[in-house]
C-alpha cells in the first residue's frame, strides 16, 4: 500500500487549487457587468456575474403615462434577458471547473 498516501494528497493539493481557482473565477463575475435589453434597446438594464441590478436605464420616448404597462414589460424583458445573460456567463466561467470532474449538475 505504499505511495496510496501520496496520490491522496495529491489529490487534496489539486482540490485546493481548485477551489481556490473557482472562488477567483467567482469573484470575478461579481466585477463583471452584463447587459440585457428589450425594445430595441429603449430599456437595459445590466447586472453583474453575481446577478446584482446595478443600472436600468430607459430611454424617455418609451416613457407612456397612458401605458405603463408596456413599459414594465419591457423592464422585466430587459431583466430577464440581463439574467439570462449572467447565467450563460457564469455556466460558461465555472463550466471549466466541472468539465473535468463527475459533479452533480446541480453545484453551480
């Protein structure tokens, strides 16, 4: 049984390298900003990795008294579509880590 402890200390040393490479990668997407839009660009909002609305802006000529309610659709659109974004990012960030390994797809 000699040389069995190396390999399992082997292994802790890349799991520790591992995770130190994700927690990095993680607190990266948290600095990036990400943009959705909706209405050809009359609203967008951006987030960041860690899927934090950071902006919303909104072009005046979108801006209806009489119809609020498509205003609010095209928020909630450009929010989606920002998150939706950040999670395409995030799977694509952290996706290299898991590659790799029999996780369960569930972690991230």
């Amino acid at each position: 049984m000699r040389g069995g402890m190396g390999n399992m200390q082997n292994m802790m040393k890349q799991m520790q390298k591992m995770q130190k490479q994700m927690a990095e990668a993680q607190e990266e997407l948290g600095e990036k900003k990400i943009e959705g839009s909706a209405g050809g660009g009359m609203v967008t909002v951006v987030v960041t990795g860690h899927k934090e609305i950071v902006e919303v802006n909104i072009k005046p000529e979108v801006v209806d008294p009489e119809d609020i309610e498509m205003l609010q659709d095209l928020v909630l659109a450009a929010t989606n579509d920002a998150l939706k974004n950040a999670d395409e990012l995030t799977n694509k960030t952290m996706g290299q880590f898991t590659k790799g390994m029999n996780l369960p797809g569930g972690m991230f």
